[in-house]
C-alpha cells in the first residue's frame, strides 16, 4: 500500500518545480498535478479554478467512458 502523505509530499515537491520552470520561462497558466493510489484515492495539486476542474472533470468522464 502506497502511503498518501509520501505521495502528497512529491505532488507538491513537482508542482512546485513545475510552477518554477513555467515561470522562468514567463509562462503561467492553470495545472493539475494528480496521482491514484492503487485504492482509488486521488492526491493531487493545482492552481486550477472550480469551473476549470469541473471541466477537466467532464472531459475526465467522457476519456473514461470511451474506454
């Protein structure tokens, strides 16, 4: 089983460097930083808004439901 708090601890470590590269190269714009554990608990970073993640969640039904 995969510890939550270890994988909480590298999303923010990756969102954080992503957030800085982006901005070295005068870049900034919304992301979401996401993983799964192999129980289904999503861990996950973003500076995204409500709308924007209530749509990526959307698009996120309709990958899935292409499967």
């Amino acid at each position: 089983m995969t510890d939550p708090k270890i994988l909480e601890e590298v999303l923010a470590e990756a969102d954080v460097l992503i957030r800085r590269r982006l901005k070295e190269h005068g870049i900034e714009f919304p992301h979401l930083v996401v993983a799964v554990t192999p129980d289904g608990q999503v861990i996950w970073h973003s500076n995204v808004s409500p709308d924007g993640l209530r749509s990526f969640g959307n698009d996120l039904i309709n990958v899935a439901d292409g499967l």
